[in-house]
C-alpha cells in the first residue's frame, strides 16, 4: 500500500530541494515537489482530472503527465520508493494516454 502524502515525506522531499527549491544535481525544486505531492494524493483514484490539474497548476493534463515523467526520470526524486516511482510512472501514462485521445 502507498503511504499517504504526510509533513514527514513533505519534509524528507524538501531536504533534497536546494535554497529556496533550486534544481541542480540531485536537487528537487519547489514545483516538482508539488506536482508529486498532488500526484500522489490522486494515485489512489486513477490520477486527477483535467480540471483539478489546471486549478492547481494552471497547465493541461499532458504537460502534467509529461512533467511527471520526466521528474521520475531525472533520477532526483529519492523520497519515493520503487513501488510509489511505478504507480506514478503508470498513472502518468494512463493520464497521457487519455489527454491524447481529446
């Protein structure tokens, strides 16, 4: 089972952020930080709708698939474990495959 977004993973993920969520190398900004989060609470229930995306982010449900894959691929995301990285990696596809069919 995923655990549940808690301020304990919200602060395990923002330890690996740099100042004021700077990316660099093995460093995780502030929005991606965000999209995770957001991705996670949804996981639970197939991924968010377009419109929960685009209140929360203001971008369409591809961009969000697409940035969250290409978080997941960066390799910086070190608070998740493998299973929560391929639950993640398959709700974006999944999110993808749907804003694509649109």
């Amino acid at each position: 089972m995923l655990r549940r977004v808690s301020p304990s993973l919200t602060s395990e993920l923002k330890q690996t952020a740099g100042p004021s969520g700077a990316a660099g190398p093995c460093r995780i900004d502030a929005e991606s930080i965000a999209l995770v989060e957001f991705a996670l609470r949804w996981l639970p229930f197939g991924g968010p709708s377009a419109d929960d995306v685009l209140v929360e982010f203001g971008i369409s449900m591809l961009t969000f698939a697409q940035r969250i894959e290409e978080i997941l691929a960066s390799g910086r995301w070190t608070g998740l474990d493998l299973a929560e990285r391929n639950r993640l990696r398959e709700m974006a596809a999944a999110v993808g495959r749907r804003s694509e069919r649109r």
